[in-house]
C-alpha cells in the first residue's frame, strides 16, 4: 500500500509502520471488536488485508472479491464470524473472519467496477438486527 497504516504506542508515544506494503491506497482499515489484535484494511487495488497480531503481519484475504477496490469493512458486532465489505463492486458478505466473501447482489444497482460507478462507500448495522 502506498498508504500507510500506523500505531502510536507507549508512554513517550511514537508512530509505528505496520505495513502491509505493496502499492495502492488504504481505503478502509477495521478493528475487531471481538478481540483486540484483530485488523482488516481494505485498498483500492488489493483488496482485503487481515492481521491477527495487531498489524506485525498481514495476509491478502480476497476469495470471492469481484474486484480489490475495497472502501469500507465493517464487524458484526455480535458474531465475530461475520463482516461486510463495500467496494465499487458492490456489498460483500464473510462468514468465516473474512477468509472468503460472498457478493450480496439482491437490492444493489450494479456497477461497472470502475471507482467511477458509485462505490459502496459506507456500511452500517443496526445492533438489534442478529444476521
């Protein structure tokens, strides 16, 4: 990524690169709120990135992805099992952590995934909704 994701950590606090390097910009970058070392970053040429140690590594997770421009990933906030991710693609569903994703077609115009095509830019969820 030619952005850069990084932590300010300590006492005498200090910015620390995390990576995960490549090429492209970081679109969105998501903490778990299931366990506290948990990241997913998402890019505009990529795709989805996971780091289970708090951003020391990184692991390309884009089985499924239509395309790798990725602008907004959210948690389930009950199910940690669960995320959603949004691109120029459409809307995105994981139920395995983000390891694989399912386009979620049904109620979406289509685009041409061009960044150009009305990108999901944006996700929200309503806490009382449990799927």
């Amino acid at each position: 990524m030619l952005g850069v994701v990084a932590l300010l950590r300590g006492a005498e606090p200090t910015w620390t690169s995390l990576g995960p390097g490549g090429g492209g910009w970081v679109m969105a970058l998501a903490a778990s709120p299931h366990g506290e070392h948990t990241v997913l970053l998402g890019g505009d040429i990529q795709g989805v990135f996971h780091s289970d140690n708090g951003g020391t590594n990184w692991t390309i997770r884009n089985q499924g992805l239509r395309d790798y421009w990725v602008e907004t990933i959210l948690y389930h906030p009950l199910d940690p099992n669960i995320l959603y991710a949004g691109g120029t693609s459409g809307v995105y569903k994981s139920t395995d952590q983000g390891a694989s994703w399912r386009w979620l077609r049904s109620g979406f115009s289509a685009t041409s995934g061009f960044s150009w095509s009305a990108p999901v830019s944006a996700l929200a969820m309503d806490r009382r909704i449990r799927t």
